[in-house]
C-alpha cells in the first residue's frame, strides 16, 4: 500500500514536471517569436527610413540639376543678346 501512494505520487510529480516543462518552453517559444517580431519591425522602420532618406537625396539631386540648367540657359540667353 505505502508502494503503491509513492508510486503514484512519483507519477503524479513526473506529470506535473513535464507540463511544467512544457508550459516553459511554450512560453520561451512565445518571447523567441515575439523578439523576431520586434526585430523584422525594427528593420522594416529603418528601411523605411533609408528610403525616405535616399528619394530625399534623389529629389534635391534633381533640383540641382533643374537649377543649373535654368541658370545655363540664362546665361546663354544673355550672351545671345
């Protein structure tokens, strides 16, 4: 009989270790899936970023070329005259 509650008692703790470890690497596996979310976000903002970045260097690029054109051709302008 002492055999037997010991028994089940032992079981009964084995269970309950292993769901435990189960509960454990659910909620590890939960923060890994959450810290890789944060991250693609990160990357995603940081590309967004580099990107608004670059249209804003292409944009002022062309208004310097705009510019110099404009100023070329008043400059050939005036020496036509």
């Amino acid at each position: 009989m002492e055999m037997r509650l010991s028994q089940r008692v032992e079981a009964f703790q084995q269970k309950q270790h292993e769901e435990e470890m189960k509960v454990e690497m659910v909620q590890k596996k939960k923060m890994e899936d959450i810290q890789h979310k944060h991250a693609l976000e990160l990357i995603k903002r940081m590309d967004k970023e580099e990107n608004v970045r670059r249209i804003q260097r292409m944009q002022e690029y062309q208004r310097e070329k705009l510019l110099e054109k404009i100023m070329s051709e008043t400059e050939r302008a005036e020496r036509i005259k």
